[in-house]
C-alpha cells in the first residue's frame, strides 16, 4: 500500500486534471489571507490529499508555492507569473486602443496612416503598423520598412521627443544622404526642423525620402510618459500643401487622445 499511493499520486501530478487543480489551488492561496494547510486545500478542490500534496510538491520545487510547518502561501514565481499576465494584458490592451486610434485617424484624413517606432540603432524605425488610404493616388508603405530618422516625420517626431543634448549627440554623429534631390542633409537645418518640431508637437516633411511624398507626425507615450512610437499620416504632396494645417492638428489631436488612453497625463503648463 505504502507503494501504491506515491504512484497515483504521480499519475494524478501528469494528468490533464492536474493542470485544472493547481490553477484551483493558486487561486484559493492567492484568494486567502492567511496560509492554507493540506487538508483545507483538498477540502476547496474536493480532491483527494495525496493528489494534493504531489501538486503541492511540484509547485514548491518551482517556487509558484511556500511551504512552512504544515501551512501554504504563494511563491515569488507565483507573483512574477502574476506581474508577467498583468504587463500581457496592458500590451495587449495597447495594442488594441493604439490601432483603434490609427483606424480612427484614418478615417479622419482620408489618408494613409502608420505607427512607427525607433529602431535599437537608435538611426533608424520601422513602420509597424499600417492603415493604407483608399483613395486611387496614395502613400504605400509595407509593414516592416525601414527609414532614416533625420528625414521622415516620423523621425524627426521621435528624435524631437528626446532630450536637446541627445538630438545633438544624434546629428554630431549623422553622415546624412540624399535619397532624393530634396533631401535635406544639412545639419543645422535639420536641428532647426526637430526643434520646430519640439516646439510645436508635430513633425512634417515633405519630398525627404521620395518626390511627393509627405508625412505629418507626432509621438505616442505611455501612462509612465515613455515614447511608444510615432503616429503618422502619410499623403501625396499634391494633397498635403492644401491641408498641411488641418492634417497636422488632426495628427496632434489623436495622438493626444491614444496617449491619454493609455493613462499619459501631460505636464501642467506653468
């Protein structure tokens, strides 16, 4: 008998229900508050104790539980799995009110919208998000693209969010190339066009990177007021020149917007 009851309890620890009782039994220690003993354990799980204590067993050589004179608490891989779901589900919930902000600016403009964020090179980002106008003559972009920093809007929004002394350090290393015949390469200027941009919230350019290509940006933050990325609206010159005001207090608008969705709160002005 002494042998017998080990085993079904090890078969109880591999079986499909198993992975139900120890969901049962974190959440009756994460529910108490004080520490449970075995038998209250198998008493709340209607299971036998032998089950109980080989999950038990398991959960403490994995640091999900505590185990002390006969009484159970949670483990700190109970709490970091628990910080782990909260921090997935807040992503999750971004993403979510992020891309419905993108869906609404779409809507708004007429035109294509992206999020983009900066690359580790701390050079480049790269459009991860994508709502392409549906208008015949429009801006493409494929998710995934890659574009220097001094000569987008979105760029330059990112680089206008950082701190003075970082945009410096950024353009006193910059080789900056003429990917059209308008790009702009001079660094003095480009420093001029990021503090506008600081200045005003809203990033725009226009025949930088492709002939008649425009992009009006500002950024994304978090509820901690980390950068997340850049909102952008990207639209034919031909259109841009006529609405250059208007796309960019709708840019400026619903950034505002996703950011307090995401719990920002912008500093007071004095």
């Amino acid at each position: 008998m002494s042998r017998t009851k080990p085993a079904k309890a090890e078969r109880a620890f591999h079986s499909p229900q198993s992975v139900t009782r120890v969901i049962q039994i974190l959440e009756a220690l994460s529910g108490s508050e004080t520490a449970l003993g075995l038998a209250q354990l198998a008493r709340q799980l209607a299971a036998p104790k032998s089950s109980v204590a080989a999950l038990l067993r398991g959960l403490a050589e994995a640091d999900f539980v505590l185990a002390g004179e006969g009484l159970y608490r949670l483990g700190p891989a109970a709490y970091g799995l628990g910080s782990a779901l909260l921090q997935a589900r807040q992503r999750l919930q971004s993403s979510t009110l992020i891309r419905e902000g993108l869906q609404r600016l779409a809507q708004r403009s007429g035109e294509t919208v992206l999020l983009a964020v900066g690359d580790q090179d701390g050079q480049t980002l790269s459009y991860v998000e994508v709502i392409e106008s549906r208008k015949v003559v429009r801006f493409a972009v494929a998710l995934g693209d890659r574009r220097p920093l001094y000569c987008t809007a979105g760029g330059r929004a990112l680089l206008a969010a950082q701190a003075p002394e970082a945009v410096q350090r950024y353009l006193k290393t910059l080789r900056p190339k003429a990917l059209c015949p308008h790009t702009e390469t001079d660094k003095r200027r480009l420093a001029e066009a990021i503090a506008e941009a600081r200045r005003s919230g809203v990033a725009q350019t226009e025949d930088q990177t492709a002939e008649g290509a425009t992009g009006t940006a500002a950024v994304l933050r978090d509820a901690g007021g980390a950068v997340l990325g850049a909102l952008i609206v990207a639209a034919p010159g031909s259109r841009l020149r006529d609405r250059r005001g208007e796309l960019a207090q709708l840019v400026r608008e619903e950034a505002a917007v996703i950011s307090r969705s995401l719990g920002y709160r912008a500093p007071r002005q004095p």
